[in-house]
C-alpha cells in the first residue's frame, strides 16, 4: 500500500524536504497570524463557547458576587478513620503547613469561610 510512497521518497528525497518545509512555513504563517485573545483568559472561557447557557450562568455568578469570583475551594481528604486523635492531628498538621507555605499564602484569603458536605 506504501511501496509507491517509498519509492517516491527514495527517487527525490530533496521534493520531501522542500514540501515538509513548505508545510512548516505554511503553519508557522497560520501560528502568527492567529487573533489574540482579548483581556484575561479565565478557566471557562477556555472550554466554553461565549455563547453557551453555562458560559453565560458563570458570568452572571461573576457579575452578581464580585468578591468571590476568583475564589477557589481546596478540600482535603482523609481515608480511614478520621475522627481518630491522630487522624485529625495529620489533618490538622497537612493545613497548617499548607497555609504556612509562603508560595501558597499569597492565594489564600484573609477571611476564609469553613464548608463541609455529607
């Protein structure tokens, strides 16, 4: 099925070279010329057509608590038993030193609100 593919290749290598060339330059121009995304790109928009009903709810969530928009919920979780002593001293210990970290403790917010789920 591929004879004629390599014997193509073999006959005129300097013809593959100059069309892969040609290929690359021919996305390399597509690359340059692409548009810019306007303003900051956020983690929907990525993923998300402007238009769509979930891409519009999120904006509306965003326009409606501006305090919140940019905040993230981290949740730790523990196997086993965690309302041993030493299951919550590990729990315990595992925020404080996540919280301690100075790379971290830039993201964290002053006044933090406590979740829990069932």
């Amino acid at each position: 099925m591929f004879r004629w593919q390599a014997r193509s290749i073999q006959r005129s290598p300097q013809f593959v070279l100059l069309a892969m060339g040609a290929v690359t330059l021919a996305l390399l121009a597509g690359f340059l010329v692409r548009d810019q995304p306007e303003g900051p790109i956020d983690s929907t928009g990525i993923f998300l057509p402007t238009d769509s009903d979930l891409a519009e709810a999120t904006d509306v969530i965003r326009e409606s608590f501006p305090a919140a928009a940019d905040l993230r919920g981290v949740q730790i979780l523990a196997k086993g038993d965690v309302l041993t002593a030493d299951a919550l001293r590990t729990v315990n210990d595992l925020q404080t030193a996540i919280t301690s970290d100075p790379e971290i403790a830039a993201f964290l917010v002053t006044n933090p609100s406590m979740a829990t789920s069932n």
